[in-house]
C-alpha cells in the first residue's frame, strides 16, 4: 500500500465532496473507471456464465453460446493462468488443468465456467472451474480472475464527444440478478462530464439496468488497464477472485441521485 499517496487521494476525495452537487437521473453516456467496470464484469457477466447457475435456469446467458450478447468492442475472459492472479492455479479442485476461459469475444458468447458435472450437463469440455474454499468443502463453479480486455482509445478520447455525460469511479456495493439480467451499483465517485471535460462532483450516484443493454451500448473502452483483488462469496465459501477492465464509455446508461 503506497500510504502517501493513498492519503492524498483521500484527503482530495473528501475535499472534492464538500463542492458535490446532487446527481442528475436519466440516461446519459457514461464512463466508467477500471474498477466499477470491473466489478461489472465479475457481477454482471461472471456469475451469469458459471455453469451451475445456468444450468439451474439462474442465468440470462442459458441457450446463448455463439449469439452475439455484446458490442464488437467487448470481450471478457476469466483466467486462471493469469500472472501472480489472485485467482490462479495449476489445476482445479477436479484435477483439471486450468485455462484462460474466454467468455466473450468481441460481443459473441463463447463460453461458460465449468467444472466436471456442468460440462457434462451442457455437453461441454471441462475448462477447469472447480474451487472449493478448502478441503474441507465440496468444489463448486466459481469464477476466477475475470476481465475485461483493453481496446486501443486513450482516456481522454473516451470523453472526446461527449457533451453532457457522467463519470463514475469506484463501487460502494450493489444487487445483481443473473437470471433476470438486471444489477444495480452504487459509485464511490462521480463528476458531471460537459464537452469532453470532466467537471462539478456528484452526490450519490448509482448505475443500474440491464446485463445485456449495457453489454451492447459499450462503444468504446481504453488501453488502460487495472486488475483488483478481493474474495468471492457462493454457498457460504469465500474463494480469492480478480476483476479488471480498463476505461470503458457506454451510450444510454440508466443513472440515478437524487436531482
């Protein structure tokens, strides 16, 4: 941890809140910082490709392998062979190698994550999903580290053109449903984005909507890239999970505070 800089981030922050305004609700061209849009990508779009969850009706992407779910620009892997992951091993809890499972590519579903009985029910090769939180548990579907991949605009380009627009940073929490496609995030930080420039802070900002509108109003995403790290919770085991995305602008983006 950098702590110098982390406090100066922070003492910034808080000083930014003091000149926030109330958020604006509607629909507006968002951008969305790494760490949001990877948490998306975990919530959103991970859980509803674990094969449990679409085998058992829970998840909107059930019946769409090779339809196209996404814009050109969007393709998300979960990978276990990831660098120093957080989420990464050899081999799963099934004794299968792992992979770099493509999920999505370049808007068209692939794939899912699987462990031995899922691939069987779906008629798919096992990808190595199996984890269980210790030995002492039975290995389930779970996610690895899950991430959206860079595209080839700088930041500053993602705001080229957006004349009133929303900014948002960082997730203070929210609800996902895979199976009904829908989540809901509340943002750490916002600011008003006015002709390419980002202006006055926000108070309260959420992102809500749906999985797959969103998916496919992603018309831009950056070459920046940062990858976070964290625990995720399913029937009551808690496994190391990574989610990352670099910058990524989506059109029509349902945005709620409280102006």
């Amino acid at each position: 941890l950098k702590v110098e800089e982390t406090a100066k981030e922070v003492a910034e922050r808080a000083v930014n809140q003091l000149k926030a305004k109330p958020a604006p609700s509607g629909r507006f061209t968002v951008v969305i910082d790494p760490k949001l849009a990877g948490v998306f990508a975990h919530e959103a779009v991970g859980h509803a490709c674990e094969g449990d969850t679409v085998i058992e009706r829970e998840s909107i992407l059930r019946g769409k392998i090779g339809e196209k779910i996404g814009s050109e620009h969007v393709t998300i892997y979960d990978d276990s062979t990831y660098p120093d992951g957080w989420g990464s091993a050899k081999y799963d809890m099934e004794g299968i190698p792992t992979q770099k499972r493509l999920l999505i590519d370049h808007g068209i579903l692939k794939n899912f994550i699987l462990n031995r009985e899922a691939a069987t029910e779906l008629n798919l090769a096992p990808n190595g999903g199996a984890r269980a939180q210790s030995y002492a548990f039975k290995p389930i579907v779970r996610m690895s580290n899950t991430y959206i991949v860079t595209g080839d605009h700088t930041f500053e380009e993602l705001l080229e053109g957006v004349n009133q627009g929303v900014y948002v940073k960082g997730t203070r929490g929210g609800q996902v449903d895979p199976a009904k496609g829908t989540f809901q995030f509340g943002a750490e930080e916002a600011y008003m984005i006015e002709h390419g420039q980002i202006t006055t802070p926000l108070l309260d900002v959420s992102l809500s909507g749906l999985t797959l509108e969103i998916l496919n109003n992603i018309d831009a995403v950056a070459k920046d890239f940062e990858m976070h790290v964290g625990y995720c919770g399913k029937e009551e085991q808690s496994v190391p999970a990574g989610d990352g995305s670099p910058h990524i602008r989506v059109r029509n983006a349902v945005v709620g505070g409280s102006a």
